[in-house]
C-alpha cells in the first residue's frame, strides 16, 4: 500500500511523502523519529478527553463511541491511559512498560473491566479495540483525571498524551523530548464541571496536542461544561431558573477566560447523553417513566426533590426500577423523561431516548467535533506531523541532518496547498502569546481558524453568500496593509496567513455564486 492510500488527505500525504523522501538519507536515531512520525500519519486523529478527577471523562467516552465501555467506577482501569481504537475484532490489550502486552476479556456488559490483571505501576497505557464505525477516524483516549492523589496516575498519562518523558512501549527509543511532540495527542475535549481554575489553564498547556511543545489553542482544544444539570440558577449572574440556561451562560463565561486555550465551551450532561446513546434503556425504563409520569402531581412533585425521596417513597413502581433510572437518567433526566411524556403520553421509548439525547447536549457537542476536529483533521495531522519532525531534527539529528529537515519543511509550507498548515501555525503562535495581538484582532483571527464553515470564520451567520464575499475581500485588504503599515516582523507574518486566508474564502465564495 502506498503512502498515499494510507494517509487520510492531501496535507498529511505531502508531510508523507516528505518523511518518505528524506529517510533514507538520515541516520538510525532520526530515521526512527521519522517512523514515528509516518505511523501516527497513517492513524485516525488522536482524540484526548482530559480534565479533573469525576469531571465525568469516561461517561462523555462512552457518549461519544456510543457504548458503555469504558469504566466509570473508581478502580485500576480509571488511573491508567487508556485507547479506544477502531479494530476488526473486539479486543482489549494491557501495554506493560516493558513493552510486552497481556490481554483482557470484556465484562459481561462488554465493557473493559476495572481490574487489570496486573500491578498498576507496571502498566504504560491500555489498548481497547472496537469494531466501531466512530473510531474509524477518530481514536478516543480516555485519560486519568487532573487533581489526582495518585501522582504516577497523572505522570502516565502525561507520558502517553506527550506531556512527560514517559518510558517508550515498543519500537525504537527516541529522546523524550522528540517522543512527547511524536506520541503527543492531537486534539483535546477539556471537560470542566464549573468555573475554570488557574490550574485548568496550566493543564492545557500540559497536554499540548502534538504541536512541538506549544500548547493546545483553538485549532485543537474545546472545553466541555459537563454535568450542565447541576449548574446553580444564579452561578452564571443572569438571573435564570432553568440549570440548562445557566449551564449555557456559564460555558460561555468560560469560554472568554479561556481564550485562546480553547475554540469554545459546550454545556453537556454526560450521563444523559451516555443512556441516551448506549442500549442500556430499554421498553422496559420507558414503561417505568410512564408510570411515573401517571402518579397524582403532589407525589410525583415530592419524589422529585432529592434521590433519597425518589427510591424510598411509597409508589407502584419498585424501587430496583426507580434506582436503576435514577442511575441511568438522574433526576434531571428523569424530569426531562416525564416533561415529554407529560407533551405526548403515546412517546415511545425511541423517541424519549431521541429526546434525551438532544437535552443532553450531544447533537452540540458532536457538531463542535466534527467541525473543528474531523472537518480540520487532515491540517491538524499535518501539523503535527511537521512539529514532530523539527522536534526530531532539533534532538536526534546532527547538523547536516537538521539542516536537510528543516530544509524539507520550508519547502513544503511554500507550496499554496499548505497554507491550511500556515493559518493552523498562525493560530498557534497567537494563542500561545508567542505573537501579541490588540484584543480585537486576536479574536478575529481566532474566529478565522474556528472551523471550515464560511459563515462562523467569518463571524456572519446567516449572511447571504455575496456580503460575505465583500466581507471577505473587504479584509483581505485590511489585512495586507497591516502586514506592510503598523505591524511588528512577528505580526506582520500573522498578518500576511490571514489575509491570503480571506482571499482564499473570496475566491471560493465568488466560485459557489457562479
């Protein structure tokens, strides 16, 4: 098979084709460092869900892949990194750090069992292979949670995700340095359940997402408010009774303090979402939910106030029934459940299940994936496939090597297909401070780099395509005479990605109105 068929785009199969061309001509310690870097090409994008421990990190895996696989209970399984990966069989594999693997069987729900079979701190990661179509182009990596007790927990994950030296699992032994930009991840879901912390800050940086040793930005982080239900009324400061309109005002609060760490922050109820999607609920919590929806409004009102009073108060419905929906629904769920049968007595259990997922914040939370993740994933592979490969020119290379790498690379981003690669550069250069912006610009050009519909770059959503395109080449122009009056060597660079980026939107807009 060619490079060309493994490598999912055009971008990632030049960075290829460049590793390709120049291996041969390199010593044993870089050509390694080129390997690498051609296999993580030829891989799904690298997904990593981070954030603090119980943030709900491996309830929004399972959300994600549609499956109850990953544990969410507390044990061996939940302070290790682990690797949901596409697979032709079902299979999960312990990656000891001795580089040997053992392999586990699935629970009987099919999930990965909270016991590894084997002391923890010889563990590196774990390997779960689903024949899910999710994971075809996207490799989901559940991580132990920030904020850990268990220091060697958060060290391994560091180590897998590219944060820390780590300890190589298989293959040939590169410098820590070259490893973490090579094995970094390649994109990051951060998952909050409240305000940000100084430290949340600090950890995205840490897991940087394969981008040399820069942190992660908007091209390749989105934060997710989880558990959105237990947002207080008045923690947002507007004044709204429902938790669901306080969840969104506080993930948009969230959003401004963390920009430019993050392209947005998406208000989620993991569990919920997680029920909605799995087949753990069934005809049988449906019928449940109805004869819940069917008792007097004083009792069901009651029921209503706490878990406690929902499973002990006196009711037809067992109480096994109604502490297996409180552990699948919660109580918001559970009120959101009844709402809709409350709207329609006839609803089935597949469309209450199609009503809980979309009260749970998925349809969102996957729109915001597919469009800054998947919709981007061919430039951001690429992006990262040139940062690994400085990072191996600048630690295993002697100087003819390095001076032939980087030589490579320039050559490549001069290419006009590249320049996708220049504005992923760009983003990453503003939001990391390393260029300084006046605030309006910044956002500007953060905006630019939001996703690849026409409209949101451009910050005019439902604006018909020819104000768009006079938008567009409006400033274009702007932009050209900041790069060549008023702006610093940095900016100036800045300056030029984000013009010829609008020019390129022009002439594409002026394309689709014939």
């Amino acid at each position: 098979m060619t490079v060309q068929q493994q490598v999912r785009g055009p971008l990632s199969a030049a960075v290829a084709r460049l590793c390709t061309e120049l291996r041969p001509r390199l010593g044993a310690d870089a050509a390694a460092g080129v390997d690498e870097v051609l296999e993580r090409l030829t891989a799904p994008l690298q997904l990593a869900v981070v954030g603090r421990v119980a943030s709900g990190k491996s309830t929004l895996v399972n959300a994600l892949i549609g499956r109850n696989v990953a544990p969410t209970d507390v044990g061996e399984c939940t302070r290790v990194v682990t690797r949901f990966r596409y697979g032709t069989v079902d299979r999960i594999e312990v990656v000891l750090l001795d580089g040997t693997t053992h392999t586990l069987p699935f629970t009987q729900r099919a999930g990965v069992p909270a016991d590894l079979g084997v002391d923890r701190r010889r563990v590196s990661h774990v390997e779960v292979y689903l024949t899910n179509a999710v994971l075809r182009d996207l490799t989901v990596i559940d991580t132990p949670g920030l904020g850990s007790l268990d220091e060697s927990s958060v060290a391994r994950a560091e180590a897998v995700l590219g944060a820390a030296d780590g300890t190589p699992t298989t293959g040939e032994r590169l410098d820590p340095v070259s490893r973490r930009a090579v094995l970094g991840a390649e994109a990051v879901l951060y998952v909050l359940t409240q305000s940000a912390r100084a430290d949340d800050r600090h950890a995205l940086d840490t897991f940087g997402a394969a981008t040399g040793e820069r942190p992660a930005g908007p091209a390749n982080a989105v934060g997710v408010l989880n558990k959105a239900d237990t947002v207080e009324p008045d923690s947002a400061g507007d004044g709204q009774e429902d938790p669901w309109s306080s969840a969104e005002a506080l993930a948009a609060e969230q959003a401004r303090l963390l920009t430019p760490k993050v392209t947005d922050v998406v208000p989620l109820i993991a569990l919920l979402a997680e029920t909605a999607e799995s087949p753990e609920f069934t005809d049988a919590d449906a019928t449940a939910l109805h004869q819940l929806a069917r008792l007097d409004p004083a009792t069901r009102q009651t029921m209503l106030l706490s878990g406690d009073l929902f499973t002990e108060w006196e009711c037809a419905v067992p109480a096994d029934t109604r502490e297996r929906l409180l552990r699948l629904l919660d109580l918001y769920g559970i009120r959101c459940a009844l709402e809709e049968i409350d709207a329609d007595p006839t609803v089935t259990a597949g469309r209450l299940r199609e009503a809980l997922r979309r009260r749970s914040g998925l349809p969102a939370l996957r729109a915001r994936v597919n469009s800054v993740f998947r919709g981007r994933a061919d430039g951001i592979k690429a992006a990262a496939g040139l940062a690994s490969l400085a990072a191996v020119a600048r630690c295993r290379a002697g100087e003819r090597e390095r001076r032939m790498l980087h030589d490579g690379i320039e050559a490549l981003l001069t290419q006009p297909q590249a320049h996708q690669l220049r504005l992923l550069e760009a983003l990453t250069t503003v939001s990391s401070g390393e260029v300084e912006l006046p605030a309006d610009l910044l956002d500007e050009v953060l905006r630019l780099g939001s996703s690849e519909d026409f409209a949101e770059r451009l910050g005019m959503p439902g604006a018909p395509a020819e104000r768009m395109r006079e938008f567009a080449l409006e400033r274009a122009r702007w932009w050209r005479s900041f790069a060549s009056l008023g702006s610093t060597p940095a900016q100036s660079r800045v300056a030029h990605v984000v013009h010829r980026a609008y020019f390129l939107i022009w002439r594409q807009l002026r394309g689709t109105s014939g």
